[in-house]
C-alpha cells in the first residue's frame, strides 16, 4: 500500500482547521493546533498563501481560507449546468433587445464566453463559444472582476492593455470602475475593446449567492446607446436576466 504524502497531509489538516474555528488564526495557534515547527507551518501556509488557497490579514498577520479554495468548493455548479440554466433568459433577452448575448465565466485570466445568442436579425454573424476575452475591458470582465475575489486579482496582475483611446489601464481608476459596478449592479463597456461596439453586463450568482459567471448584451454603439450613455431599457433587460437565471440556480432574490 503507498505511503501518504506527509506534506499534503499537514497542508490539509490546516485547511480544515481554519476551516473549522475562528475566523482567522495566527501562526503559533496554527503550528500548536497540528503539532508543527513554526518553521515547519509557515512554510506550508507560505505555499497554500502562493496558490491563494490562504490568506494572510495584513494588519494582523492572521491566516484564513482563501479565494481560490472558496472557487474550488463551489465546482459542484458545472459550466453546463449554468449554461442550460440561461438558454431560455437569453435567449428572450436577444430577442427583447434585437442584440447579441454573451455569458461568461472566469478562465485563465479572462472571459471564457460559454453561451452565444446570435442577434435575431438576419446579418451574418461569428459564432463566439469558446473565444476569450480581457477581464479589465469588457463589460462581462468588469463584472467578474468586481464580484469575484480571484478574478479581482486576476485582472490586477494581469497587463491591462489598451485596445482602444478609451480602454481603463490605470490602476486607481481600474478600481474605481469597480467600485462603480458593483454600486450599481452592472458594468459598461463603450467602445473599450473593440472601436464602435458598445456592451453591458450584470453577474449571475449561485445559491450560495457566489458569483458564477456573467450575461451581457452586445451591439453597434449607435444601437446600444443614445448620445454616448447605455440605453437604460438595455441595462434594465440584462439585470432582469441574470436575476432569472440566478434565481433558477437558487440564489433567490437579489
């Protein structure tokens, strides 16, 4: 019978103690609780802190769980599950707003667009499962950056490259499109990606009311907004469809 791997063993026992009592706990309580060096369990916490399964309190220096591990816990919701959940909301939402629909998932970085609703006219059109898209540009990258812990820090580690005049690279003002999107539920993106394409998004939660993923419509500026500004009827639809589909995975109301 193989042996068992005494690191991984330790780095698991720890997980599940800061799993289990307080919120946060410091490095002699951690090293004492398991019967550990000091040495010994800072070096542990140091690799669960790289991998982001903990982090550490600044202030206090105090460990807890997390995001990534939070992420990890909440993989019962399959990409699938969410896309089948959402193809009878986007479906009417493209429908309603004569414009595409996307929904999007964190992956590697970016926006992994899961779902593609064709805009219900007769023009041709790419289908765009499967392409990727930047975090800190797009309106459905905004608003998993805002929602979600590690895709916030994602996109800050990230290059934010420009793609157009438009495009958000600084960090202060990064942070305060953030602060904007989740104050108001939805994010923006006029012409910050690609020139003369204007989208708006609002994030779909789980029934642990954890983010899991995005919906966004996606048009020509001159259809999308008035006079530079989203139209408010276009914003209203696409939160009026991620509260759908949250609320059909549990999330009630939001």
């Amino acid at each position: 019978m193989p042996k068992n791997i005494q690191s991984l063993e330790r780095a698991a026992a720890m997980l599940r103690l800061l799993a289990g009592g307080e919120r946060r706990l410091g490095l002699s309580d951690i090293a004492s609780s398991l019967d550990l060096a000091k040495g010994t369990a800072h070096g542990i916490l140091r690799t669960l802190q790289t991998e982001g399964f903990v982090e550490q309190d600044p202030a206090s220096g105090r460990y807890q769980l997390g995001a990534e591990l939070l992420r990890l816990g909440n993989s019962y919701l399959d990409v699938h599950e969410l896309r089948a959940r959402a193809l009878v909301w986007t479906d009417d939402l493209a429908r309603s707003s004569g414009e595409s629909v996307h929904l999007g998932v964190l992956h590697q970085h970016g926006v992994l667009v899961v779902h593609h609703v064709f805009r219900p006219d007769d023009s041709r059109q790419v289908l765009e499962v499967g392409a990727m898209q930047p975090l800190h540009s797009t309106a459905l990258g905004k608003v998993l950056s805002a929602y979600d812990p590690v895709a916030h820090t994602e996109a800050l580690e990230v290059e934010r490259k420009a793609y157009t005049p438009r495009t958000v690279t600084d960090l202060e003002d990064f942070e305060a499109v953030l602060d904007m999107t989740r104050a108001r539920g939805w994010a923006a993106d006029v012409e910050e990606t690609w020139e003369g394409v204007a989208s708006v998004a609002a994030p779909i939660h789980d029934r642990r009311r954890m983010p899991v993923g995005a919906v966004a419509i996606t048009g020509a500026v001159e259809r999308v907004c008035d006079d530079g500004e989203l139209r408010q009827e276009l914003v209203a639809a696409v939160r009026d469809c991620a509260r759908a589909v949250s609320r059909d995975l549990g999330a009630g109301r939001f």
